[in-house]
C-alpha cells in the first residue's frame, strides 16, 4: 500500500500524479499554517508550492550524484539569502520539503498518510494549548529618576501583587538622567494589573511604565 509508484521510466501520467499530490498535500499544509498562525500571502503560498519544487527536484536528481551536489548547493545559497524565521515557519517549511520528498520518490500514499497524522497533531496542539505556561509571565518596563535606589523601590509592590519578580536589565536614558528597568514578573491575580500600576506612578514620579506579554525570543530560528 506505501510502495512508491514510480517505474523504471518517468511517464507523463506519473509525473502528473506527483505534481498533482504534491500541490494537493502543499494546499493543505498552507490552511493549516495559516489557520494557526498569522504570517505573510508570500509565505503561505510559498509553503502551497514547496511540495511541488522539492518534488521536481527529486525526480531530475533520481540517483545522480553529480546532479545532487550541485542541487544542495543551490539550496544553501537559498538558505544565506532567506531571513530568519520563527520556529512554527521552520516547521512548516520542513514539513512541506518531507512531503516533497515522499512525492518525488513516488510514495504518494505515505505523503497523504504524513500530512493527516502531522496535520491532525498540529491541530490538537494548537487548540488545547500544548506547551503554553500554566502561569503567563508579563514584562514590566518602569523609568525612574537617576535619584531613586530601583534595587529596593519597589520590592513591598511586587510583594503584595506579583508571586513572582526578577529584574532583568536596567539602563540608563536621556543622557543618564533617567534609568530604564525591565522586569519579568508574575501576578497573583491578573485583573490587579492596573492597581500595580498606579502604585509604580506614585513611586517613579508618574514616568512612563510599559506592561504586557512577553515576547520569547527562543521562537526564532
């Protein structure tokens, strides 16, 4: 049932197969992403048609070694000239090469086969929020006065409303008149946000204060 349906000799029919599974499987790879995550039309489209490449590109290799370097190559200049993307794009991108890998080789049933059980898995873990932190973290930007002690400032608030604190940068703005801290913290009850807020005002002069998620930059690739 998973053998691959390609003969000795490429007809016309077969290759039409592929290419036609390949942008089948590529389609729904892409509504899936795209459902899960925000990204770019060039993205989406590009993972919809990687199948396809990948698979023409197997299938003009086909055992010749000469051919394959110079393929692999061409697709590390590819990769120098890309930018950096976050992990669920990487992911995506890898899944759409594997399926056109299976096409390519001719193995269309098991390329079907991968794009349920990985799409299904995709799915699960998005919707019932694998992964995600049982407490979310926020990130609290305060600007003090150069005259006040932020080592102590503010320990009895952060006490009284965050089961969590830790100070994780502090610099200093506007020609070192001002210190801009960066704390990672954790409320005890989120809907207290805004009367730790307040609070920090009446410590640090009514300056600017920034509160919101934080942004992991492990997600990046």
């Amino acid at each position: 049932m998973l053998s691959s349906i390609l003969s000795d000799t490429l007809t016309i029919d077969i290759f039409l197969i592929c290419i036609l599974c390949s942008l089948v499987l590529g389609a729904l790879l892409a509504w899936v992403h795209s459902y899960f995550n925000h990204s770019s039309k060039g993205f989406v489209i590009t993972i919809a048609l990687l199948p396809a490449i990948v698979q023409m590109v197997i299938m003009l290799v086909n055992g010749n070694l000469g051919t394959g370097i110079a393929v692999m190559g061409a697709f590390s200049l590819i990769r120098f000239r890309s930018v950096p993307g976050n992990a669920k794009e990487i992911n995506s991108i890898f899944l759409a090469m594997a399926v056109g890998l299976a096409t390519g080789t001719g193995y269309i049933a098991a390329a079907f086969l991968f794009v349920l059980i990985i799409g299904g898995a995709s799915v699960v873990y998005s919707i019932t929020g694998f992964g995600e932190p049982r407490q979310k973290e926020k990130e609290l930007k305060i600007t003090i006065p150069e005259g006040l002690d932020y080592m102590e400032i503010f320990d009895d608030l952060f006490q009284k409303y965050t089961s969590k604190s830790e100070l994780i940068k502090a610099k200093t703005s506007n020609m070192g008149s001002l210190y801009k801290l960066e704390y990672r913290i954790k409320l005890k009850n989120p809907e207290q946000e805004k009367q730790l807020i307040d609070d920090l005002r009446c410590r640090n002069g009514n300056l600017e204060i920034a509160c919101g998620r934080v942004a992991f930059g492990s997600d990046e690739l």
